[in-house]
C-alpha cells in the first residue's frame, strides 16, 4: 500500500479503494473468489479443520506409542521381523481407527456449524448479497448496521448515526461514535473514529465501509496471536485432563517396576521393555479422544434434529449439567410479538397525539430494528408530510431513551391543538423552531421532564402530578403492560447538533402500552424444565409489576423478586445467598446481567444463559453454556455455544435430553475402558511376577487393546438409562476412580481364575496359557460392557444394536483367531475343547458378579451421591 506506514485512516476515500483496487460498488465475485483463495479465510484461527494427513499423523503423537514404534524398529534389526511387523499393523489399524473417527466427527461439525454461520451484507458485482464472515476479503464494501460484526477492520465510505461497541479491543466501556473522514496518522485506536476494528460490533445506526485487513492481519488478529486467548476450560474438559493424569501416574508406576522385576528375574530385556510398553498402551483408552469426538458429534448432529445447533462440542457436558437457566421473557416466555394496546395521556385518556409523536420518533429511527418500534408503525400510519428529521440521539442501554429532533411538526405544545391523526401538525411547524421527540423507558423518560401536558394543552408542573401519574404506571404495569413514555420540546433551528445534554428540561406528553402475551404451552414448559432438574430465573429489563404480572401468567404463583436497584446495593456474596431463591430479576440493566450469573456460579450452580440482543453477548459469555437464537443479533449468536433454530424454551428442553444422553454416553466408554483396563493389566503385572515366561506377548496384549474398543467405538448409538437424563449431570473423577477400582478388582479376580485353570487343571505351557487368557480376556472385556452400560439390570435395558453386534462380531472374532493361519504368527496354539466349558463358565460368573457389584455399588454411590 502507498499510504504512509499502512496508516489508511490517514487518507481520502478515492486513493485507498484505487490500493485495494475496488470501488464504491465493491469487487466482483471472481475477484473475489480469487483473493479468498489467496489470503485464505478471515478467520483468527485459519487452520480451522486440521488437514487429513495431519489429522492422521496426529494419531502417532502419543509419547508411548512412539516409544513403542521405536522398540518395535529396534525389535525388527534385532532380527525379530514377524513381531516387529505386527506391532506395527496394529499400531497403525488403531491409528486408521482413531483418524476415521475423528474426520467424521470434524466433518459432521463442519456441517452443523454452516447452519448457523455468522453472515454479513456485501456489494459484489455492485449488487447487495450475503455471505459468510469467512468469506469476506480486502476490498469487499460491506453493509453494516446495528447488531452486526464487524467482519475485518474497515474504512467508512458512509455512516449515519453510527456506534460502535469497541470494548474487546480498546477497553473503553461507552459506546465509540465513528463518523466518515480523515484522521491523523498518529491516532490511536481510539481516536480512530473512520475506522471499523473486526472483532467489534455495531451499536446502532448504518454504515458502508470498505474492507481493509482481514483475519491475522486486523488489529484484533495481531493481538490475539500474542495473547492467544483460549475459550475457559468446561468441567468436562477438566475431568478428563486429571483422568488423564490419573492414568499417567498408574502407567508410570506399574511400567517401571514391571520392567524392573522382569529384568531381575533374568528374562530377556528387549521383551520385558516392549512387554510393559505394551502393558502402558494397555492401561491408556488410546481411543479416547476419538471417541469422544465422534460421541460429542454424534450428540451434535442428534440434537441438530431437536433445532439445537452445538458450536462448542465440549459445551454438551455443561448443556447437560445445567440447573438453572437465565433467560428473558420476550420472545421465550412471552410470543415476542409486541402489539400496541393504546396511547394515553397522563390522566389516563385516549390521547392521538401521544401515539402521534411516538409514531414519528419510531418512524425515523435509523438505528437497529426493534419489535417495539415496528408495533408502533404498523398499529397505526398518521400522515407526517412536511416532516423532516434533523437529528438523532440513538437509543443506548443506559439511558434506555431514542430521542429524535425534527422539523415542521406542531403537533403538541406551543398553542398547537395537534387535532386528528391525519392531515393534523403536518404544517410548516413554529417558524424557527425544531421539535425533540423522546421515547423510551417510562421511568427514564419522566426523570428528564419538568412539566406535564394536559389535553388542553397547557403545560403543568410535573411535581403536582407526579404521585398520579406514578400511580396510574403502577396501575398499568400491575396489568401487564410495558409502557414507554413520550416527551417533546421545542428548540431553536439554529441549535448546534443534539447532545445527551439537550435530553432535560421536556414535557411529558403520555404514555404508550404495550402487551405481549405468554406463549400457549409455556407452563407446561417451564413445568418440563422443572422435571428435568432446571429452574428458570427470568432476568428483564420491565420492571417488578409487570414481571411479577406475567410471572403468575406463566405459573408463578408468588415469585420472589429482585431488582436492579437492589442489586446495585448488594455484595457479590450477598447477591450469591439471595440469587438462588430469586425467580425474576427485575429492572436490571444490561452489565448487571453479567453480576446475576457469576453470583449463581459463585454458588455452584451451572448457569444457562439465553440471549440474543446486542446487550447480551457479554453474558452470554459469562455463562456456563450461552444459548442464543439463529435470529439473533451476530454479536450474540457468535458469542453463543449453543444456537437454538426456534426461540422456543421446548426446543431447550428437548436438547437438554440430548446433551444428557450424549454426555452419559461419553461416560460410558470412560467406565468401560477404565475398568477393563484397569483389571486386564493388573492381572497381568501380576502374572508377570510369578511366572518364569510372560503371560502375553507384547503383540497380544496390543491386540487385546485393540479389539476390546471396538465394541466401545459404537457407544454413541447406544440407549441411555432414563436416570441419566432425568437431573443435571457432573463429572465426578471420584466416582470413576472408585468405578474402575471396583470393577477392575473384579476383573482381575477372574483372570486370576482363569489362570488356576490353565496352569493347575490343564497343566498349559507358554503359548497355551497365552491363548487361554488372551481369549477370556477379550471374551469377558468384550461381553462386560454389556453388563457395565447401565445401572439397571442388564438384561432389562437393551443395549443399542450396533453396539450388540460389535461385541459379538469382536468375540466371535476372538474364538476363531486361534484356529486360522494366522495363530502362530500372533504366538496363539489350539487349546483342548474343555478349555472352552471352563472358560464359559468363568466368563458367566463373571458376569453374575458384576451384575450383583453393580447393584450394590451405585445403592451405595448413586443414592443421592452419583455424577450430579
């Protein structure tokens, strides 16, 4: 670029868009095309997807199994060619394994994620089109109005009112006013008023701007590579990083002096090291981030059918260990479609011009649409010819005010009678005088006025009348009603442009009420979330008569409320004790939403929060789980983990139900694995120490590895005690610890049997005690996990079918082995046909004994203590 320093703020319109060779009617599609292929996408993070190969080298990562590719090379130059080479194929077969799980999970993500892609207005070809954020390149003039994402940091060609929230890059808490122009070349972030930053969002008022930096290169891309800010690690995350840790430790103590002890008993030191190599791939699920995946992605693309879109897939733990959900009541507990009941002086009466003024305010409103400012202009369309606007103070969630000044309007105060909806005040106005228009939040609306107007016309204290004026919103909001409140002044022509300043001093002129019904079937909703173990907290901005109103509505008898001024008188610690008994918080202003969730974190509650305006993004954040809408505004959807395709509490609760189950899933593998593991290799560090030869080879126990997940690769599709998705959901390491401690002990007492019976019954030498065990291991791994599933009887909860037949298929697998060519290269010989009564029986006690454990085990645990 030609422009000093790359300081493009520091230049006019017409040289910039000739560097970035485009125009003011934007690039075309092929040029387009060509720069998204040579830039790449706009994203922070291009590498998105890892790539296939990558993908599949990642599988060979593992510190042990390159240790154990290593040994198995040694082996192999060492002479032992056969062994080496079967070790290796199946190190590679589980690798293959893992890498098809993990691509199918990453492309079934991809998939569900396009449905909820950020997107944003372009000029391609000169026509205005959509397209994903990803998708945007320098030179791309963007269209852009309130709620947006700023796609990459941009020059603006044009503006109108425009805000800008810039809080994620510059810190700064208020709203940024950006305006067209030329800005020094040494102005900070800040001051950079012409300038757009990605990352940021729009606030209010429309903008047309030209692309400059995309991705990496913006402001926010640089900062981000040197923080590399990481999303918070979930509960879930965190338990399986010190499960992982767990397992470590296990491996690392029975590895050691495994070796050690075979070494000292004189047995060859190259078997003995690739022996426990082997016995460590043993102890680790080596599957276990693949399954997960494909478990979480599984879970995703089952609650996709429920319109629940998951952008996180870790989110899931927490979606299904939520037990309280803050949300609004617009739009979710109330159909969202506001209607404008009637407008009203402040005694009370029908009043036309208060509808009037309130009209023209929504009507050149040129910030973000707004149901309430639509329910304004299609109740009615009073005639305006002659009315021009001037200016315009946009709406904020501070002052919750929209103040508009115009000219040629009569209607309202200087002797103006403001007779008739139509053809009335659309005169030429008071010569020399603008009028100033607000609406906004009753109570924020009467804090700036003086003086009432009476249908007369005449203007009079606010003071006299405020007590009935108070009285009659009370009234009102005790209704049911949302009311805004209208004010006016009149003002010189030649003023300089509105000021926050110039909002005092008004007339109030009435009110405007607004209703929005509940939702039909919302008690039954909220009744559903209930029973699902999830209470809802409503979090508005209406104040307390009018929440409480429709709290009784929805089946709330007698809701316990908080408001936003008592709040702001609260500690964090007080606010924790009084959050949890609270059932609507009222009056709250948009940073305090942020106070309510961290209070109920503070608690220990799982915190859900469902959003989906400008103001929300932040909670949304905050929260355990964010939950937003597919029409929400960019900023909120893109903060979302979870994106709901129906603003519809129903759908929630059916997603909620899919997130359990995929999360009790997950946890099934973790108890499979764990245990059978956990049994198998401790039965075999033991045998190591007792027998002159090693029980299995270190192909075997490779192959017992290996065979044993895939039964557990179906689990995703498996069915889920009713138990599991009845509550709320936590992972407990504890009780897995103790899970896999119970059931590997148990296992282990029937390898322990099993190798009584080879060695004292059947008098079996090294290969045939290997075949032995190597088959009841396998068998009863295998057929455990049809035991281990559930908490209820296994023969009363039917196991998924593909889960059914992978185990059959494994062990049917497992009895052939030894009889096919293959035996001897695996170091397998036949056994005598008694071997397989013995081994039936073993594997049917184990299983009786599991099943009695079980039973026992989660009466003890379970009751009042389980994974909650």
């Amino acid at each position: 670029m030609s422009y000093p320093n790359g300081c493009y703020w520091d230049v006019e319109t017409a040289p910039l868009l000739g560097e970035l060779s485009t125009s003011l009617e934007g690039l075309s599609q092929e040029t387009a095309e060509k720069r998204l292929r040579d830039e790449g996408p706009n994203a922070l993070n291009v590498s998105g997807r890892a790539p296939g190969l990558l993908l599949l080298l990642k599988q060979f990562t593992s510190p042990i199994t390159l240790i154990l590719i290593a040994a198995a090379l040694l082996s192999f130059f060492l002479g032992e060619r056969s062994d080496a080479f079967i070790i290796l194929f199946i190190i590679a077969v589980s690798a293959i394994l893992g890498f098809y799980q993990e691509k199918s999970a990453a492309n079934a993500l991809g998939k569900l994620l396009q449905m909820v892609q950020v997107k944003v207005g372009v000029l391609r070809d000169g026509k205005p089109c959509t397209i994903p954020v990803e998708a945007t390149v320098p030179g791309d003039v963007v269209v852009l109005s309130a709620g947006n994402t700023v796609p990459g940091d941009c020059r603006l060609l044009e503006s109108k009112d425009l805000y800008a929230n810039e809080a994620s890059l510059t810190g700064e808490t208020f709203p940024a006013e950006k305006k067209c122009g030329v800005v020094p070349a040494s102005a900070g972030l800040s001051e950079r008023s012409n300038v757009l930053f990605m990352g940021t969002h729009i606030i209010s008022g429309m903008a047309r701007a030209v692309v400059v930096h995309t991705g990496r290169s913006t402001e926010f891309g640089r900062i981000s590579q040197h923080l590399r800010q990481m999303q918070p690690e979930t509960e879930f995350e965190r338990g399986i990083r010190k499960f992982g840790y767990l397992l470590m430790e296990v491996t690392l103590i029975l590895v050691v002096l495994i070796f050690s002890i075979n070494v000292f008993l004189h047995k060859p030191i190259l078997d003995s090291f690739l022996f426990s190599l082997a016995i460590a791939v043993g102890l680790t699920p080596q599957l276990l981030p693949a399954i997960i995946s494909i478990n979480l992605a599984k879970g995703a693309s089952n609650m996709a059918k429920r319109s629940v879109i998951v952008k996180r897939l870790s989110s899931i733990e927490n979606f299904g260990s939520m037990n309280v959900l803050c949300s609004d009541k617009t739009g979710t507990i109330t159909k969202g479609e506001v209607i404008v009941y009637k407008a009203i002086n402040y005694e009370g009466k029908d009043d036309e011009r208060v509808f009037r003024m309130a009209y023209m305010n929504a009507y050149f409103e040129s910030g973000f649409t707004n149901p309430i400012d639509l329910a304004i202009k299609n109740h009615a369309q009073p005639e305006i010819v002659g009315v021009v606007k001037k200016d315009e103070l946009p709406y904020d969630f501070t002052r919750k005010r929209l103040s508009i000044l115009v000219e040629g309007e009569t209607a309202g105060g200087g002797g103006g009678t403001g007779a008739g909806v139509k053809g009335g005040g659309a005169g030429a106005g008071v010569e020399g005088m603008d009028t100033l228009i607000t609406k906004g939040a009753f109570v924020n609306v009467v804090a700036i006025c003086h003086g009432v107007e009476g249908a007369d016309g005449k203007a009079i204290p606010l003071d006299q009348v405020r007590e009935e004026l108070m009285e009659r919103y009370s009234a009102l909001s005790g209704e049911g009603y949302r009311i805004l409140g209208v004010a006016y002044k009149k003002r010189p022509s030649g003023a300089a442009g509105l000021q926050q300043e110039d909002e005092q001093e008004m007339t109030f002129l009435g009110m405007v009420l607004l209703t929005d019904p509940p939702k039909e079937g919302i008690k039954e909703t909220l009744q559903e979330l209930h029973q699902l173990g999830i209470s809802l907290k409503i979090i508005t901005g209406d104040n307390a008569l009018v929440a409480t109103h429709v709290s009784k509505q929805v089946g709330l008898p007698e809701p316990v409320i908080l408001t936003g001024v008592e709040i702001r008188q609260m500690t964090i610690e007080a606010l924790s004790r009084q959050a949890g008994q609270t059932h609507v918080f009222a009056a709250v202003e948009p940073n305090q939403k942020e106070e309510i969730l961290l209070a109920l974190k503070k608690a220990g509650h799982v915190v859900g929060f469902m959003g989906d305006g400008i103001n929300d993004a932040p909670a949304l954040r905050c929260a355990d789980v964010g939950i937003s809408v597919n029409g929400a505004a960019d900023v909120a959807k893109e903060a979302a983990d979870i994106v709901l395709l129906g603003n519809d509490l129903g759908v929630l609760a059916q997603g909620v139900r899919e997130g359990r189950k995929t999360f009790a899933n997950t946890l099934k593998y973790i108890f499979m694995a764990t245990s059978a593991n956990f049994g198998n290799m401790f039965s075999m560090a033991g045998a190591s120490l007792f027998l002159p030869f090693l029980p299995l080879l270190p192909k075997q126990v490779l192959l017992t590895n290996l065979l044993t997940d895939i039964p557990e690769m179906t689990i995703s599709t498996d069915r889920v005690d009713d138990s599991m998705v009845e509550a709320p959901r936590r992972m407990d390491l504890r009780f897995i610890r103790r899970f896999m401690i119970v059931f590997g002990v148990l296992s282990s007492f029937f390898d322990y049997a099993t190798f009584g019976v080879l060695l004292y019954l059947l008098k079996a030498g090294p290969a045939e005690f290997r075949t032995g065990w190597w088959l009841e291991s396998v068998v009863s791994a295998s057929l455990i996990v049809l035991v281990v599933r559930t908490s209820k009887a296994a023969y009363r909860d039917r196991p998924g079918k593909y889960l059914l037949l992978t185990t059959i298929l494994v062990a049917s697998v497992t009895l052939l082995l030894p009889l096919t060519p293959l035996a001897p290269l695996l170091g397998f010989s036949p056994l005598p046909l008694r071997f397989y009564g013995w081994m039936g029986l073993i594997v049917l006690l184990y299983m009786i004994a599991a099943e009695t454990a079980k039973r026992i085990f989660y009466r003890r645990e379970v009751r009042g203590r389980s994974i909650q």
